[in-house]
C-alpha cells in the first residue's frame, strides 16, 4: 500500500431514501490492500531510534513521514512537503484515522520501550541488592562471576605479589600463566 493511495477525493452521492425524497451523503474513498504494523523487535527500536536520535530538532511531520514506513507496510511514494500538505489538509476521514493510529502505535511504542527500561532497571537493583545481602563468601564469588578475565587477571597479580607463602604463590602463578593464555587465545580468535 502507497501513501498516494489515501489522496483520493470524497464523493458525493445522490440516493432516494424509503420515503421516496431524493437524499445526498458524502461518501469516502474505499482503498484497496492492508495496513500492517511491524511487529515490535530490536531492529525496528533501531530504525526508530536512529529517526528520533538525529541530534537535531525534528517536526511532528517529518517525525511521522519517516516513521510511517518503518512501523508499518506503508510506502512514502510522495515527498515530505507532499505530505505535510496532506497533514494540514487531510484528504479524507481515512487518512484521518490513519494518522490517529500511527500516533497511537507510536505513542504505544514509546511506552512500551520506557517500561521494559524500568523492568530491566527495577530487576537489576533487586539483584543488586539481593548480592548486597548475601554471606561474604558467595558474595566474592557472586563479584568475581562478575569480572572480565582482565580483572581476574589484575586480581590475581595482586594476590601474588602481597602473598607471603611460597607454596600459595606458586599456585596463584599457575593461575595467572593459565589466565594470561586465555587471555591471549581469546584475543587471537577476535
């Protein structure tokens, strides 16, 4: 479906009605296909994020020109001041109605997007806050999970150079020539 298929003039239509009195109604465009709405994924947040996220200033118009063909299977074959035109003056109720549900999709998204923020962010504190209170023990090694291979790396040298005994620096040795190999073959396969 073409975004020109919405500039279609309203017709006025001549009937009798049951009385037998001659009647007339504005009548609306029919269109032909379907309007689909993409469903929600990564890449569309993508597209749509690259739209908002120009580093400048955008109108509702152009906001909404750009993001039409994005969320939906609508295809912008008129240009950007074409449709402005359209949004100033609305062809008929269709593109009305049109317009009002791309805004709602939008506003939807948005919403939609800022929610699954705040669920994420809600769901890391409670885990943070959960290792806060858990024993030392499982609590350091809950923090080492946590670390890359270089911080393990940094810890253990560490380790080795305030250790006293000969017989545990001899162990953390082993373990940071065995970490440094890691280190480098993962570097390697990059």
């Amino acid at each position: 479906m073409k975004i020109s298929d919405f500039n279609q003039d309203r017709e006025l239509q001549f009937y009798i009605d049951k009385q037998g009195k001659e009647q007339s109604k504005i009548v609306e465009p029919g269109l032909i296909g379907k309007i689909k709405f993409h469903t929600l994924s990564k890449e569309l947040l993508n597209k749509v994020s690259a739209v908002i996220n120009t580093g400048k200033a955008i109108e509702y118009d152009e906001l909404t020109y750009k993001v039409i063909p994005i969320i939906t299977n609508v295809e912008m074959d008129i240009s950007l001041q074409d449709f402005k035109a359209l949004l100033s003056l609305p062809p008929n109720n269709l593109f009305i109605q049109f317009i009002d549900q791309i805004n709602n999709q939008f506003i939807n998204l948005v919403q939609r997007v800022n929610k699954f923020k705040q669920d994420i962010s809600k769901v890391n504190n409670e885990i943070n806050e959960s290792i806060k209170n858990l024993p030392k023990d499982i609590k350091d090694k809950v923090e080492e999970a946590q670390m890359t291979d270089e911080d393990k790396l940094k810890k253990l040298e560490q380790l080795y150079s305030e250790e006293k005994d000969s017989k545990k620096k001899h162990d953390l040795l082993l373990q940071v020539a065995k970490l440094q190999l890691l280190i480098e073959n993962k570097d390697k396969k990059e």
